[in-house]
C-alpha cells in the first residue's frame, strides 16, 4: 500500500509564488520517479514536472523555466517551487509516483491551487 499525501496548495496572486510539498510512505521501491500533474475545470490531465530517484527531471512546456521540481530520497518527499505564477496556473495539482512503469502510478488525493489575476 503506497500513500501520497500533498500540502502547501492555496490562493496566490499572479507573479507570486508557492511551494508544494509530497510525502510518500508505504512498499516502494528505492528506485522510482515521482511527480507532479495538474488538472483545470474541464480539461485533462497535464504534465507539470517529474524527478527521477537519480534525479533526472521533466517539465511541461507550460511551466519550464517557471517551476523547479527537487527531492528527498531519504524521506520520499518532493516538492514543486512555482514562480511567476500565472491565472492559467489555476488547476488541482496531484502528487504520483511508479516504478515499474507509469501504468502503476499511485496518486494523491490532489491540492487545489488558485492563481488570482
């Protein structure tokens, strides 16, 4: 059983900044990836940003060069600093993790995070 649990989500004006923090606990394997996808009223899912336990990263177009994804091995943790903050930032934003292949990711239940314009 794999547990994701998010914080730091919550209203913020545009060009400001959060920070989101993931904590995973349970059966997990050393090496995996964790991550970040978001979710806006009547779209689907996107990519914000994944690392790799060797610290590999990926970022969505949308927020490259916005947003910094880091980790913790030892704690099982990651974090998303997002700057420059824009109103189409404005989603639900779930922390995940797999390592066997993404079609076994686990999920968290989701951090709603609101961008004012």
């Amino acid at each position: 059983q794999v547990r994701l649990v998010e914080s730091g989500g919550g209203l913020v004006q545009a060009g400001g900044s959060l920070r989101l923090s993931c904590a995973a606990s349970g059966s997990i394997f050393s090496f995996n990836t964790m991550g970040w996808y978001r979710q806006a009223p009547g779209k689907q899912r996107e990519l914000v940003a994944t690392i790799t336990s060797t610290r590999s990263t990926n970022y969505g177009d949308s927020v490259k060069g916005r947003f910094t994804i880091s980790r913790d091995n030892a704690e099982n943790t990651v974090n998303l600093q997002m700057n420059s903050l824009k109103a189409e930032d404005t989603a639900v934003y779930y922390c995940c993790i797999w390592w066997i292949s993404p079609d076994q990711t686990y999920w968290g239940q989701g951090t709603q995070v609101t961008v004012s314009s």
